[in-house]
C-alpha cells in the first residue's frame, strides 16, 4: 500500500492513442459525439484500437527511430509530451529525475516466424532447419531489442532523462506497480520528480494469438460492461500513457501548476478462485479515502468472471458512483491500462467534471467528483486501485 505523506502531484501528462495525442485531443474525444478509431478490417474478427500515428520527428529523430520496435517509439514519444507538459526538459532536471517504465518484452520478427515455420512443415529434419535459422535469421541484436529496458533506455538517449531506472514486466500489474513505486518514492522523500508509465502496441498479430490461445479476445465492437458469453473478452488498444509525478514543494519552487494530486495508491496479485481478487481489494480500499461523491474510471477487461468480480466489488464499496469503463473508449492497453487511467483522473480533476457515460449501460452525472477512483483488475492476474483528488482537497 502506498498513501502520501509527502503530497504526490501529477504536473505531467503524455498521451497517445487511438484518440490522438496530448491531454487537449484526449479531453475533446472523450466528451462524446465522435467515432471512435477501431479498425475493424485489419486483424479481423478481432477489433483493434489502432493508433492515431503522430509526427514521429517532434520527439524522436529519424536516426533513433530506427533502432526502436513499435512499442519503444510509442512510448518514447509519450514521455516526451509528458516532459513537455510539465515543463521539464531542463537538461539539469532531467539529468537527477528517476524513471519508472512498465514494458512488455519486445516484438517478434512475424516474417522469421511464419518461414521457420512453413520450413517446419516441409521438412523431417527440424532440428537441423532450426539450427540454420536460428543462425543465419536472429541476429544476436535481435535479442537485445526484445530486452524491456529498452523502452528506458530509448528515453534516457532521447530526452535526457539519467536519474535512476527501474522497469516492471508483467501485463496489467507491471503499470500498477510503476505507479505504486513512483507515488511511494515520492511520498517518502526518496524522490523530487519522476517520469513513469506504459506503452502497448497493440497492432500485432503474435501477441494477438497468445491472448485468443488463452480465450481472452473478444470478437465484438460492444462496449465493455456488455460483453459476456460468446462476446466476453478485451479488445486491445495502442496506448502511450506517462505522468509526470512530484513532490508538493518541487512543484511549487518550479513554479508548475498540478493537474491533480496522487492521493494513494494499492495493489495486489493472488489467487482468482472464489472471489480471491475482490476479497484482497476489500481490505486494501479501506486504507483510501473514498466517498459517496468518488467517481471511478475502472480498467475493467470484459474477460468472464473477473469483470463481474471487479463491477460487483465496486458496487458494494461505492453505491451509486458513476462508473466509466474506459476500455470501451481506448481498448485494453496492458502495461499501459492503469497509467491511463491514472491520467484520464488527473485529466478529469483538472477540469472539475467527469466524463460523459461511455456507453448506455452507465449513469450520467453533472457532478463533479470530489475524486476519483482508478481500478484495474487484470485480465489474469494483478489489481490496484488509486485515488486521485484535486490539489486542494
């Protein structure tokens, strides 16, 4: 568990998506009114939020683009609108600030894939094909861009950022566990200033596979409260999403304005047997300061079980609470999902009202929220909620 002893403010934010980039487009799309980008055709029956594609060369040079996979520019160039936001490409405050990453492990070579295994079909002799292929297609550096440092390391080159480095591997949790460790770094005075978040490419056909071999994809456009039986599932979601959290009186003798501050932050992984995730976040929610008048954006996946569990558990801690899924919006973005929601709430709070209902199944309200709870209970594994509150709260 972490909660502030220190006051954690959000100054930052850095956001890519299938919405756009930056917080302006992503508070204009999520007001309503315009479609969403989920390509249909490209990986069909599976929908896809594809990435709105940005100008690359604002943040990243031509040069270091070629050494990155998808993944690493999405989230290369997400930290760079996030340093930009928070006004804080000083070469002296990059220099000492810490960086938390959550990262997948790299993208595979489809093409070396598929051949080695066409070749597997037409041969009797496999390990000798394998030994070939492996010599004369993977390239030792093949091997150190499937590294998840990477995404850090692209980040330390690009912008300068050479405090401490840490990155978490792990699906959904890895995000939750960047947050909890920057917001308890911060709140224990171990750290001024940190950059931390996700990136997830989520157009990518080997990755897609893995989750359908799980029974975890879903095959239907419907929201996310909607999707059960046939159509349970997520849909994934390209997504860069990095804050920029720090110390009250950092923030205040650099002379930024928050957008919100990070309240607290808990998390947990176990067994998912007979309820096991929402009993380990029962207890956990006690140590938040939640009311009546929280509102929550829940990174609810649409899989089978574990969103009715996640629902049920928000419905008996918060009665009433208008509940946005914001998977519906962005799709399921992994390692990226609960950064997202991080600040998608710190977004909110900054404009002192909360988003319009994503789909029919969820209750309006032209409240606006004393704060806001973020859920996120894995599709497999790992949950974590955090508060967000306005500075002043």
């Amino acid at each position: 568990m972490t909660q502030s002893n220190i006051p954690v403010w959000i100054t930052g934010l850095g956001l890519l998506s299938s919405l756009g980039e930056g917080p302006d487009a992503h508070w204009e799309a999520l007001q309503g009114g315009k479609p969403l980008n989920v390509d249909l055709e490209r990986f069909a029956p599976y929908p896809v939020h594809a990435l709105q594609e940005p100008d690359w060369a604002t943040q990243i040079s031509r040069r270091d683009m070629r050494q990155m996979e998808p993944w690493q520019q999405i989230g290369t160039y997400a930290a760079g609108l996030a340093l930009d936001d928070a006004n804080a490409k000083d070469e002296e405050l990059c220099g000492r600030m810490d960086m938390i990453v959550a990262a997948g492990g790299g993208e595979r070579d489809v093409e070396v894939d598929t051949a080695i295994m066409q070749g597997a079909r037409e041969t009797n002799d496999r390990d000798a094909l394998l030994t070939e292929r492996l010599s004369n297609d993977l390239r030792p550096t093949l091997f150190l861009a499937q590294l998840s440092n990477l995404l850090a390391g692209n980040i330390s080159i690009v912008h300068k950022v050479t405090g401490s480095s840490r990155t978490f591997m792990g699906e959904e949790g890895a995000g939750i566990s960047a947050i909890q460790t920057a917001a308890a770094r911060i709140a224990s005075g171990q750290s001024d200033i940190v950059l931390v978040g996700g990136a997830y490419n989520a157009e990518r056909a080997d990755m897609m596979l893995i989750f359908e071999l799980g029974q975890y994809m879903t095959k239907s456009a419907k929201p996310i409260w909607s999707r059960t039986g046939e159509d349970a599932g997520f849909a994934v979601g390209s997504v860069g999403a990095f804050l920029v959290l720090e110390s009250e009186a950092h923030a205040k003798a650099r002379g930024v304005t928050p957008y919100a501050k990070l309240r607290g932050v808990v998390a947990d992984h176990g067994s998912r047997s007979d309820g096991e995730a929402a009993k380990r976040m029962d207890g956990a929610i006690d140590c938040l300061p939640v009311s009546e008048k929280t509102a929550i954006l829940s990174g609810a996946t649409g899989c089978d079980g574990i969103t009715a569990e996640e629902s049920a558990f928000l419905m008996k801690h918060l009665p009433g609470s208008p509940v946005r899924g914001y998977g519906t919006i962005l799709g399921h973005s992994l390692e990226a999902h609960f950064p997202m929601g991080v600040a998608m709430a710190a977004l909110a709070m900054k404009h002192n009202h909360f988003y319009p209902p994503f789909e029919p199944a969820e209750q309006a309200t032209d409240d606006a929220p004393k704060n806001i709870l973020v859920s996120t209970f894995g599709h497999y594994r790992s949950e974590g909620l955090a508060l967000v509150e306005t500075v002043d709260a």
